[in-house]
C-alpha cells in the first residue's frame, strides 16, 4: 500500500475485482488496457479504440488516452495554449467537435513525453465531464470531480478520489 502522511483519508476497501487508487504509484505508471473505449459527442461516437492506455496515479482514477488514429475525422481540432505535468512534460490541447458540439479545451496530448511516458505520444485524453459519455468495457463511467485531472471513475476503482472539494492538499 503506498504511504501516506497525516492528512489524507483512510482508502476504501477494494472489493473482489477491484482496485484502490491508494495502490496507484507516484510518480504515475502507463499501462495498456485490452478495454474497449468510447467517447460520444454531440450524439455522435468520435473515438472506438481497444488501443487506449491508462495513466494510474496515487489517489486519482484512471485517465485513458486514445490513439489518435482512432478518433472521428475532424474530432480534434488543435487550439492555443498549454500546461505542464511534473511527470510527463507539456501538454497541449484540443477543442473537440462532436455532432452540433465544441468543447473548448476539451482534450489533450503530450506531443513529445518525457522520459518513461512515450506510450502517451499520439495518444489523447478527454474530460469525461465534458462529453456525452465515456466507455470503458461497456460500463460508462463517471467523471473525477473538478476536471483538473480528468479521471474515469469505473465500478472496479475504489478511492476516494483527489478532486473533490478540501482534497487539494493530499
């Protein structure tokens, strides 16, 4: 179980089948996932993938990345802007089209991933929030609270989750 100092919560108890975000590491893993992934937008499906990888980090759930390739012509349109993660590198984003929609902002990628997280190259994530919805295996998800990370929350991960309102300092 990975430590934790004073402050943060007790975990949730993984049930059979499930997993802990507590058990997550830090700094993040990438780890392929042979789930199939779907995103709808605008009532439209703009990404089917069974390539999706899957960013595990303490106390988060899950975010997935879908290659490229495996949106909708036209799904992601590069737009102005960027932020850092401390692990990863620069990302860059995308405003997603879906249908009658555009979500400003909606996705983004790592173009050229710093060391240990080259799977991410040619990979996207999305906010699950901002979507109609989001699959994984069938089951559609719910989204982490606050949209800073952007995880899927799926019926096999317990938290709870960072995201929520006082969780900032965990």
């Amino acid at each position: 179980m990975t430590r934790r100092s004073p402050g943060h919560p007790a975990p949730d108890q993984p049930g059979p089948g499930q997993e802990s975000v507590w058990d997550y590491p830090r700094p993040p893993r990438v780890e392929s996932t042979p789930a199939r992934v779907v995103v709808r937008l605008g009532g439209r499906v703009i990404a089917d993938t069974t390539g999706a990888v899957r960013v595990l980090e303490t106390s988060h759930p899950p975010v997935y990345y879908l290659p490229v390739a495996d949106f909708a012509t036209g799904a992601l349109v590069p737009t102005s802007g960027a932020s850092m993660c401390e692990f990863k590198g620069s990302a860059s984003y995308f405003d997603v089209h879906g249908g009658d929609r555009v979500v400003p902002r909606g996705a983004w990628t790592y173009r050229s991933p710093w060391e240990g997280y080259g799977d991410l190259r040619d990979r996207v994530a999305v906010y699950p929030s901002q979507m109609d919805s989001c699959e994984v295996a069938g089951e559609t998800v719910r989204a982490q609270a606050g949209d800073f990370y952007g995880g899927w929350i799926t019926s096999d991960i317990v938290g709870p989750f960072k995201g929520e309102p006082g969780t900032l300092g965990w």
